[in-house]
C-alpha cells in the first residue's frame, strides 16, 4: 500500500494551477494518487457544466441545480409531516378547443374514432385477400360493412347468448335478420382484414400486432387529438381473448384472466388520451436506455408521457409505481402519485410497524419525507396497511371519510390523508372506461385475435365518444332527463350504421307493429294505439329527393302516367316535374318512379 502523502495549501494550490500538457515530471504512478478515481465523476460533471461557454449558473434551473448537488450525496428518509415539493413545471389549461356550443348525434362522436375512411380500408382489403386466398371475389362494400358492423354493435345491447339465434325462427331478430342473411355475416366476420400481408415488409411485421395496426394508429391519432387534462389516470386494459397468440397474457385473479392486455392513460372521468398494446415479453416498445433501471410498469408510464404536456399529475397503482420513476417523471416537469409494492419500498424508508398503527387506531398513518424534499413516502392503517409515494401529495391535510365499523354496526367517520383522498378521486378514469365497454361488449366468440381486437376497438370507440358526449352535456348544463344513457346511445349508432345507405333495396322499415300488437289492438279494452317511435335520421333522410308537392294553383292536370287517363291529377314530383295520380285506390306516382 502507498505511503499516505501530506500536502500542504500551497502544495494542493500549486498542483492546481499545473498545466498537464507541458509537464516534465516523470515517474509518477497511479499508486502516488491513490484517491484520484474519487474525483473523476465530479471532473465528468464540472466538464459538462463547463463545455458552453455561453452559459451561466444563472441560465440553470434552480431544480436542476437542486438535483444535481443531492445526487452525490446519499438520500435518506425522515419523519415529517410538511411535504411541499417545488413543482418542477407548470401546467397550461388547454384552450378554446374544449369549448361546446352544441351537442352533435352519437354517430358523430363515434365517426371521430373510426372514420368513414376505415369502412372502406376494411371493405378493400377484405376483398383483395379473399380473392388471393379463394380465387373468388367477395363482394363487399363500404355500405356493406358498416351495416356489419352495425348489426355486431345491435347484438351487443340486444345480448342473445349464441349469434345464430338472431336468424333462427323462434328468436328471429327482423332488424337484423331482414339486413343481412347469417352466412353473409359469418363469411364477412372471417375475411375481415385490415392489410394485404403480402404488402406488408418485415420491418412492420416486428410489431406483433401489424395485422390490426391501421386501425389501432387510427383510434390513437384521434385519442391523441383529445384536450389534456391536468390529471391522469395510467392502467392496464385486459381485452378477454383466449386464442392461442404469443401476445396473449394470463392473469390470475382478473375478472378475464386470459386477456390482450393494453395499456392506457385517460382523464379522471375516462376520456381516453392514449394507448398502446402490450406484445409480451421483449416489447420492442418498451426497449429504451432511458428506462433501463425502470421495471415494466414504470417503462410503460414513461412511455405514455411522451404525449402528455409538463405540468401534469399521474396516478397509478403498485404495478407501475417506483421511487425510480417517481425521479425520473420530475425529470420531465411530471408529478405522480401511486401505491407501492413492498419490493419497491426503499430500505432506508423505515414505517412504523402494522401492530404500532393498529394500536393508535384506525386512520392512523404515517409520513416519510426523503431529504432532498422531492418525494414522501405514506402509510395508512385502513382496514389494512396502504403505503404510497407521491411527488406531489401529502398526509396534510387530513379529511373526512365514511367506513363501515363491524363492531358499532354502523358507519363511522374516519381521518383521511389528502394523498390517499386524491388517489380515489383521480386514479379510477381507466376503470370507469372499463366498466362502460363491459355493460355491452360485442362479445363474438372468434380464435382469431385480429377480429377479436377489431371489435374491441368498436366497442373503445363507442364508449369514449359516449363519456366525452356526457362531459359535453354537462358543460352545456343539459337537463339529466335529456342526456343519452350509454344504451340509448351505442342503439343510435347501431341504427345509424344499419340505415347509413340510401340504396332502395336495403331500406326497411323496421317500426311496423308486429302481428302480436295487432291482436292486442282489436281487444275492447286497448282502445289506444301504440306510438310508433320515430325513424333514425339516416332512414328518414334516405332518397330525399322525388318527392309529392301539391299544386298551389288548384288546376287540374292531366296524370303523366301511360295508360292513365285521369285529368285531375294536383299532385307533381318535385324532382321530375310530372304530375301524377295521388289518391285512394290510384297511385300513379309510386307506378310512375318504379316503373323500368
């Protein structure tokens, strides 16, 4: 081992002051600055302070600076009460564009996802593939597929439990049945593609979900488009698919415990901001040396944040949630908050036990504050220990909430910390998204996953148009009574899609009253018609033109139908300027236009 060297002030000054590059001293060692390896990282970081020579210590954030002075030290962990973080950048409200003057229809909130434009992408490469595969054609049309798609999205709200029964003759469904036969549904359902494969190169094929992808970037370029809020939601989605696929998860303990996952970010309420489907292991996605000490859940979030603006609020639970990523998101001008696993809490970050919480009562918690004063650490005795990291919330202050107490019978109040209030209030929009799929979920069974997930993207799509729809509602102050319920509203668009052509053989109208309601109606005792609802607009508007005006002047004229020979014809087509027959028993005009 080296002699120790003493040096003295004007030594270390001297040595300071020497220029390397002209030395003439030879016969030193490393083993002669035994310590110098100490100082290389402080050289590495004065370099690159020092490497523009235009900047300043005055042009740094005082964050960064703050940052950069604690990260040569080691952080610990202290208990306090006061959690005031600086945040690292402000948030700007979205402008005018959220602003509302009228409610649109529900098909229009719905077209905003999936625009016309993808019919007719679905219609095209269905065709092409099924041509290369059979040798025959399919046949298929634009109209044609959104009126497939608009007896799939029926079926979901109508809930038979097996597909066939809407044709069969005891369960028979005439607005679908009389729309399309059930062999045409199943040969369309089968040959649904959104890309020819053999146009497709192998750089696009390292994504596992290639065959979806025109309509996955579609619905996320119109997410992306959607105002951002200041406070996010992030969690996983789980699409219920039990094919076999290498993307195919398997969760113990979900509600669809064999699932596609995807993961997505939304506002409080549920209105989707972003997305992106999870290929398993090795995610090609997730291969970033931003987020090399990061684990799954905390890549994830670093991922969504790139479409996120500084300023933002994330809230997530324990699959994401790291101290590691809680640093990395205030590097980016982000907060979050989330619980932890017990493999996530730090070891320097010593809680009171569970037995001393228990024994100071219910609601009792308690704070640890890291000491560079970025981020607290937060453990509360419910009915069970919940322990949470925030960057942004803290215990103070305590509020109010309502428990049900097994001993008392009744319900109690308790004290409540603001992270944990905070957490309830703005982490549940991913599972509100969820729930509202759930309730009428186009639930075909298929082995195929492009099928599967092209219906869940329907289904993604009905449901995001109808929260923001809700939201919109509410900001023009609507009354409750008038605003759609989710129902109402995925029917509107099943309507709007069956009926969306004007061509005359496949127009129906479905709202004739069925031989059931006619015998009821001849009982003494029903005197009261039944009120037959009003027709969706696109059926009403269908064939417009070539309608019966009336001759304002009271002439006569003769009817301009061959072999008619009746001169009191007052009724004229507005389109073809004939006057034609009219009347009980004598119509001309409908002879007239169907006539060949």
């Amino acid at each position: 081992m080296a002699a120790q060297v003493h040096m003295t002030d004007s030594d270390i000054a001297r040595i300071l002051e020497f220029d390397g590059n002209d030395s003439t001293v030879e016969g030193l060692s490393d083993d002669d600055f035994e310590g110098s390896q100490d100082l290389e990282p402080r050289l590495e970081e004065l370099e690159d302070e020092g490497s523009n020579d235009d900047s300043s210590d005055d042009d740094v954030p005082l964050a960064a600076v703050a940052a950069r002075q604690t990260s040569s030290r080691r952080l610990y962990f202290k208990h306090e009460n006061d959690f005031t973080p600086y945040p690292p950048g402000m948030y700007c409200q979205p402008l005018a564009a959220s602003r509302v003057n009228l409610l649109q229809e529900p098909i229009e909130y719905f077209l905003r996802y999936i625009p016309e434009v993808m019919f007719e992408i679905i219609s095209n490469y269905s065709n092409q593939t099924y041509l290369l595969k059979k040798g025959q054609n399919l046949n298929t049309t634009k109209e044609e597929i959104k009126l497939f798609f608009g007896i799939s999205i029926a079926m979901s709200y109508l809930g038979l439990p097996r597909i066939r029964m809407y044709w069969a003759n005891r369960t028979r469904v005439a607005m679908i049945a009389d729309r399309m036969t059930r062999d045409r549904y199943f040969k369309i359902r089968t040959n649904l593609k959104l890309v020819n494969d053999l146009e497709v190169d192998e750089a696009s094929k390292q994504n596992k979900f290639w065959k979806d992808n025109p309509l996955i970037k579609t619905v996320r370029k119109a997410h992306l488009e959607t105002p951002r809020s200041q406070h996010i939601s992030v969690d996983e989605q789980m699409i219920p698919f039990w094919g076999q696929v290498s993307m195919r998860q398997f969760i113990r303990g979900k509600p669809n415990p064999c699932s596609l996952k995807n993961f997505v970010c939304t506002t409080p309420d549920g209105v989707p901001l972003d997305f992106f489907m999870y290929e398993g292991k090795g995610d090609t996605i997730l291969t970033t040396n931003e987020a090399e000490v990061l684990d799954i859940g905390g890549k994830v979030v670093l991922k969504l944040s790139e479409t996120l603006p500084e300023g933002v609020k994330l809230y997530m639970d324990r699959y994401f949630t790291s101290l590691d990523l809680l640093d990395k998101l205030r590097s980016k001008k982000m907060q979050a908050t989330g619980t932890l696993r017990k493999a996530n809490i730090p070891k320097n970050c010593n809680f009171k036990t569970d037995n001393e919480l228990r024994k100071q009562g219910r609601s009792s918690s308690d704070q640890l504050v890291r000491s560079d004063g970025n981020v607290a650490c937060l453990k509360w005795f419910d009915n069970k220990p919940v322990i949470m990291a925030s960057s942004v919330d803290s215990k103070e202050p305590i509020n109010k909430c309502r428990r049900w107490c097994k001993k008392t019978k009744q319900y109690i109040q308790i004290d409540r910390p603001f992270a944990i209030e905070q957490y309830n209030n703005m982490m549940g929009g991913v599972d509100m998204l969820d729930r509202v799929i759930s309730f009428y979920r186009i639930r075909a069974r298929s082995k195929k996953w492009t099928v599967r997930l092209i219906f869940h993207f329907f289904d993604f799509a009905a449901a995001a148009g109808w929260l923001v729809y809700r939201n919109e509602a509410k900001l023009l102050e609507c009354p409750k009574k008038n605003i759609l319920d989710y129902l109402e509203f995925k029917v509107q668009i099943a309507n709007s899609l069956l009926y969306s052509t004007p061509a005359r053989e496949q127009i129906h109208i479905i709202h004739e009253v069925d031989s059931d309601d006619s015998t009821e109606e001849a009982q003494p005792w029903s005197r009261k018609r039944k009120c037959i609802p009003q027709p969706p607009v696109q059926l009403r508007t269908a064939m417009a033109g070539h309608l019966p005006l009336i001759d304002e002047q009271n002439d006569n004229h003769r009817c301009r139908m061959p072999g008619c020979k009746s001169k009191k014809a007052r009724v004229f087509c507005s389109t073809c300027n004939m006057h034609l027959c009219l009347v009980v028993g004598r119509n001309c005009y409908k002879r007239y236009h169907e006539s060949v």
